[in-house]
C-alpha cells in the first residue's frame, strides 16, 4: 500500500529530524521537527479508515507507526 508507505516513510523522516532538533538549539531544527511531526500524523490520519480494511500486517505497521507519533509528539512537546 503506497500511503501506508509514504506515511511510514514520513515518520521516519520526522523521528530523525526531531533527534536533530533534540541535539540543536537552533530555531529552524525545531520549526522542521515540527513540521515533520505535523505531517506524518496528518498522512497518518488519512489513511485510518483505509487501514480498518487492510490486512493484519498493514494495520500492525499502521499502528506501530502511530505510537510512535505518539512518542515523537511527548518528545516535541518536551522541547
């Protein structure tokens, strides 16, 4: 599934921006890492309802993908 794909790719992309912005006081390492954060929880939303239909493996990757949204926004929120 392309969506699931990007959005985990999303993710990812937004998990090592936030180390980035974890590790660095610079104002714009925080403005991607939220922005990152931001999108990958929005590409993750969109595609909820698909992944209600889509096959166990899919929705286990779907959901490990959201808890770990979860752990990036606790982090983020903690900068």
């Amino acid at each position: 599934m392309d969506s699931l794909k990007e959005a985990l790719q999303q993710v990812e992309i937004a998990e090592r921006n936030l180390l980035d912005a974890q590790g660095n006081t610079d104002p714009q390492h925080f403005q991607r890492a939220t922005q990152d954060v931001h999108y990958a929880q929005t590409l993750l939303n969109s595609i909820h309802d698909t992944m209600l239909k889509a096959n166990q493996e899919d929705q286990k990757e779907y959901h490990r993908a959201q808890e770990r949204m979860r752990l990036l926004e606790e982090a983020l929120a903690s900068l």
